[in-house]
C-alpha cells in the first residue's frame, strides 16, 4: 500500500539527499515537502507547503500523512545564539511532530545526533536529548531515532573547522573500534539512504539507531 510522506527540512544537507530517494520510491504516492522557499523538484508527487514556524500552524490541514521526516537542524554559529540554535533544534520539531500527530501521521523519524542526553553539560547534546525526550511524549505509535556522527561528504554551507574535523576522524576510523565504533563519521548520503530504508521496515514503539547502525543500513 503507498503512502504519504511528509518532510521538514528537505533544503538541508541530509533533506537533500533524501528527498530524492523517496521520489524514486514507489512506497510514497504522495510527499508533502514543507518549505520556506519553492523547490524544483521536478515531480508530480511532491507537494510543497511553503511556510515557516511562525506559520506552520495555519496549515495543519494540509498536512495529513503517514509518515513524517525530520531534517530540520541548524547550528549555534548559523542560528545566531543559544535561544536561537533551541528554538529551532526543539521547539520547531516539537511543533512539527505535534502538528502532523493531530493531523494523523503515526510514524515519525528524526534526525539527532551522536551523545543526545538532556542531562548533558554539553548545551547542545542537551538539547537534542531534550528534544528526542519530547518526541516521546508527543505519542507516535512509532518514533524512530537517527543519531549520527559526525557528517561528511559536502555542505552548502561552510563549516572549515567541522570539515577538518572530518577529515581527521575519517583518518582515524580504521582505529575507532570497540566502544569509539559509533562515533566514526558518516557520509551524509549513507544517514539519508537509511532514513528512507527505515521508514519501509515495520515496527512500534521508539528505537533509536547510533551511527554505525545507519552506516550498515
């Protein structure tokens, strides 16, 4: 049976790859990209719904689907401050998984990240492990948890210190085993493929799937 999809954040790295996959996949008859800006995606199962959070609200009708992915992510650099980089990285997902829970989605994927704890020090694992704890709240008969390392394979946007970190991990790979195995890091491409492979698995309840996982899917 096909079903609708519906994605926030499909202009971002990991959005941009998916976005694709899921076109090319006749397990969705319809996807519903929610945007700020209109895209050129060329197919006639997309549907955009141009908004942004302070809108998202008013069109809560024209998001009915089965499936929702959650791209959405920005950092404190771009986000200009700590209030910022959490109005995005939690209240705006929170937001969405809400609207599309009323509207009747039952399945939800997201993406985090490696070392999410809302009892971290660290602000921003905090506030991703602040945000996976309210995704399990909202009441989604399936959540499922993406939280991969650190990212590469390109960017739209510059990050020369989180690219040279990259490179330095991915020399470093062969050596992380045992315990340090999840935190290698993972193409951008490979996160997005295992999204999309995961949506198509059954399942209940929340799982949550550490890097390595998503670079073997």
């Amino acid at each position: 049976m096909t079903k609708t999809a519906i994605v926030f954040g499909a202009t971002g790295a990991i959005g941009q790859r998916l976005l694709p996959l899921l076109v090319a996949s006749d397990a969705w008859a319809k996807i519903i990209v929610v945007t700020r800006r209109p895209l050129d995606t060329g197919s006639d199962k997309v549907t955009e719904v141009i908004c942004d959070a302070s809108t998202i609200d008013t069109h809560a009708h024209e998001l009915a689907g089965d499936t929702v992915f959650c791209c959405l992510g920005t950092t404190q650099k771009t986000a200009g401050s700590k209030a910022k980089f959490r109005e995005v990285d939690h209240d705006y997902i929170l937001k969405c998984a809400e609207i599309t829970h009323g509207a009747g989605a039952g399945h939800f994927l997201v993406v985090s990240s490696m070392g999410a704890d809302a009892r971290s020090l660290n602000f921003y694992s905090r506030v991703k492990g602040e945000t996976e704890r309210d995704l399990k709240a909202v009441g989604f008969k399936r959540l499922d948890i993406l939280r991969p390392s650190l990212l590469t394979g390109g960017r739209a946007e510059s990050r020369p210190m989180e690219e040279l970190g990259g490179i330095m991990m991915t020399l470093m790979s062969p050596l992380m085993v045992g315990p340090s195995r999840p935190y290698r890091p993972i193409k951008i491409e490979q996160v997005a493929r295992a999204m999309s492979k995961i949506a198509l698995t059954d399942g209940a309840g929340t799982k949550v799937y550490l890097s390595d996982e998503l670079a073997a899917l």
